[in-house]
C-alpha cells in the first residue's frame, strides 16, 4: 500500500521518450492513476491499513488463546 505511490516516480524513470505517441499518453494516464494512494475496503464498513491489518492480528490471536486455553482446560 505504501509503495503504491511510488509507481509514478518509477514509470518516469522508464525510457519512455523513445517509445510511440500511445505509449506516452498510456503513460501519463498510468502515472496519474498511480498517484492516488492504493485503499483497501474491509467489507465496506472502514479502510484496512497495516496498523488495522495489525490490530486485526492480536485480536485474533488474543481470541484464539483463550479459546484454547478453554478448550485444553477441559
């Protein structure tokens, strides 16, 4: 996600100067895309970030050890 915007720099960078008029305009639509910032939607309901993606994690692994530690208990 991060790196999502890094993609312009990377395409200018390209040896695109030798290349047809169509490729150039593909390009310049391609840079202009890649410059808005990659967001992944987590059912609809809020955007999924690292950090979100990261809190998700614990909580599952929090929900899981207690469901164990229920299950072995038995």
């Amino acid at each position: 996600i991060r790196e999502s915007t890094e993609l312009t720099k990377f395409a200018f960078c390209s040896d695109w100067m030798d290349c047809s008029l169509e490729f150039k305009r593909n390009l310049v639509f391609f840079m202009t895309r890649s410059q808005m910032a990659l967001k992944l939607y987590a059912g609809g309901f809020f955007t999924l970030s690292l950090e979100t993606f990261v809190k998700i994690l614990k909580s599952s692994w929090s929900y899981f050890a207690v469901l164990n530690s229920v299950h072995t208990e038995e």
